[in-house]
C-alpha cells in the first residue's frame, strides 16, 4: 500500500537505522545522539559548545542536553573559553579517552 510513498519509507529507514544506531552504542553506555557528539569532542577537543551545535547541526538547547548528559557520566567537561568568558570549550575526559583508546570500533567511519 505504501510501497511508493516517500514519507513512509524514509521514516521507516530512519527508524531501523536509529535501532541499529542504538544497538551499537549500547555497550558504551550513550545513546547514538550522544555518542557522535563524543565522537566529535574527541576528533577536536577544545570546540566551543555552539560549534558543536553548529557541527552536528542540533539546536544549541539540543547540544546543551547532550551535554549534560556527557558530562554526567563523566565523559566531558567544560571549561571557559579564555577569549570570552561567555562560552564553553568542551573537552574528553580520561574516561573518555580510554574508552577511545580501548574501542577503537566506536571511532571507525561511518
């Protein structure tokens, strides 16, 4: 019946890649959202909060959320960026670099 339909069949892919996508995370403890945004911090530790946002192309409410969510397992910290007090540069944690360290599959291309 919607063999043709775009709209279905591009939802139902995005569905079956976000249940692949969270199968995959799982054993690292992050959902996928989650877990490219570690990705990033860890390919460029230092990038404000907002590049972030811009880079993964999530609202800067939407960043700040998975931030705290990294942060809250310990994988990130943020510390103020010296050339304006009013951002955050986000940088990996040594958990998070061992994990990186010892799983490398995490951090294969895409």
């Amino acid at each position: 019946m919607f063999d043709h339909c775009l709209y279905f069949n591009t939802t139902a892919l995005a569905r079956l890649v976000d249940k692949e996508w969270t199968q995959a995370f799982k054993p690292f403890g992050v959902t996928p959202s989650q877990g490219f945004m570690l990705r990033l911090v860890l390919k460029q530790p230092g990038m404000p909060q907002h590049e972030i946002a811009d880079e993964l192309t999530i609202s800067r409410p939407t960043a700040t959320r998975l931030l705290d969510g990294l942060q809250a397992l310990g994988l990130v910290e943020r510390r103020s960026l010296e050339s304006d007090g009013r951002h955050w540069a986000v940088f990996p944690t040594a958990e998070a670099e061992a994990m990186h360290a010892g799983n490398l599959s995490f951090f294969l291309p895409i």
